[in-house]
C-alpha cells in the first residue's frame, strides 16, 4: 500500500523544479546569440590585448612569448632591444634560437616541459661574462593552444628612469645622479671616480651625500633601494627600427 510522505514529495517536486530550469537553461544556451554579442565579446578581447600589450611595452624587463618548438609569439621593446648579437638568445625567421649550440638543448627541453609538464625553470645560457638568466614559466592552463613565457634578465640593476625618479625623489645633483647610475652598474667607487676623472675622495663625499639624503646605511643599502623600484622604460625610448 502507498504511503504518502510530504518530507519525500517536497524532495521530488524540487528535484522536477531543478530538471526543469536546468533544460530551460541548456535550451536558452543552445538558442544563437544576437549578432552584437560575439561583436562586443570579439571587441573587448582585441581591447584587453591591446592593454596587455601596452603594459608589457612599459617594462624594464624583457618578455618573449614563444610555443614549445620555440615559434616566436611576441616580444616586448625591452626584449627586442636585449636580443642583440651578443645575448645567449636570438630571433631567426620568427624562430627562437640560441646563440651556442651547447645551450640549445637546455632551452628546448625547457620549453617541451613547460608546454607539456608546466615545469617552471631558471635557464643559465651563455658563457664567461655574458652568461644571463632566463626564466621560464608556463602558460598552459585552461587555454586551447599553451605557450610559454621567457622572462630576460635586465641589462641593468636600475634603469635610467628609475635612477632619475630616486635623484627627483631625493634632491641629488646631476653629478650625484651621474655616480648612482654608476654604482648600479656595478662599478666601485675607484672606477666611479676614474670615469668621472675626478679623486676618489669627490666620489666618497658624492656616496654619503647620496647615502645622507636617501637615508641609506651603506652602498649595498642604497643598491637595494634601487633594485625595487618599479622596473618601467622610458617614455623617451627609442624605437628600434
């Protein structure tokens, strides 16, 4: 005999309620678009590329976007204007390549487990003084066609910009700001002083003039402070051709 359970009833008419908006929503899914939308959809994608693309443009550290097999996908200004003939990386045929042959195996077997694994990895290519940096990171997560993005090592602990951005910030003189860009390329005080053809004793009042107003205990303080500002390029770059 049947026995009626109101508890059990509910739960089957909400069940039917479920099933029936669930194929209204497939039905309506199914229905084609109104022409505006994949317009608006095609219109917002090509704007959202267009940012990216200007953003990527801004910073101070190179960007090559490349598929597993190495096909060249972009490359921001500041990648364009480190792939010179000396960089352990170059750009044949819209090809990536490296300049040795000893680093092409580490490169491409970077990229196949970036593309197929999703292997993060740091590259050392190159060799003596020119040896870089290189990191790869994969880009194949809930996308149709993965790639993979090789971050550069800078040419440079502080860019121009960032260097007169700190003297602006600080107050140093020209010839202060002159001696900041030197120490962050590495030089010491004797070869800051032999560049500027003046007594090392000018540079060590030039550094603590600097270190007084930035507010830095030490050189290696002061490179600090560089090294975390903001990687941007010049808005006076030059284009290459």
């Amino acid at each position: 005999m049947w026995s009626s359970n109101p508890s059990m009833e509910s739960a089957a008419l909400s069940r039917v309620s479920a099933l029936r908006i669930a194929d209204q929503v497939l039905h309506e899914l199914r229905q084609p678009l109104p022409r505006s939308v994949p317009q608006e959809r095609r219109r917002a994608v090509s704007l959202s590329t267009h940012w990216l693309n200007l953003v990527l443009e801004e910073l101070d550290y190179g960007v090559l976007l490349v598929s597993g097999s190495g096909q060249l996908l972009y490359t921001n200004h500041a990648a364009r204007r480190t792939l010179d003939a000396r960089f352990p990386l170059q750009v044949q045929g819209g090809q990536l390549r490296t300049r040795l042959d000893t680093d092409n195996g580490p490169l491409f077997e970077a990229l196949g487990k970036a593309e197929t694994e999703g292997r993060r990895c740091l590259l050392r290519l190159g060799e003596g003084s020119e040896r870089t940096n290189v990191v790869v990171v994969p880009l194949n997560r809930n996308v149709e066609q993965a790639a993979v993005l090789l971050v550069l090592e800078r040419l440079q602990l502080c860019a121009d910009l960032a260097a007169q951005w700190f003297a602006l910030r600080y107050g140093l003189t020209p010839t202060e700001t002159e001696v900041l860009k030197l120490l962050s390329e590495g030089a010491r005080p004797n070869k800051v002083a032999e560049e500027q053809g003046v007594a090392i004793s000018t540079v060590r009042t030039q550094i603590q003039s600097i270190r007084a107003k930035s507010g830095a205990q030490s050189i290696g303080e002061l490179l600090r402070q560089l090294a975390v500002l903001p990687p941007l390029m010049s808005a006076l770059r030059m284009e290459l051709a």
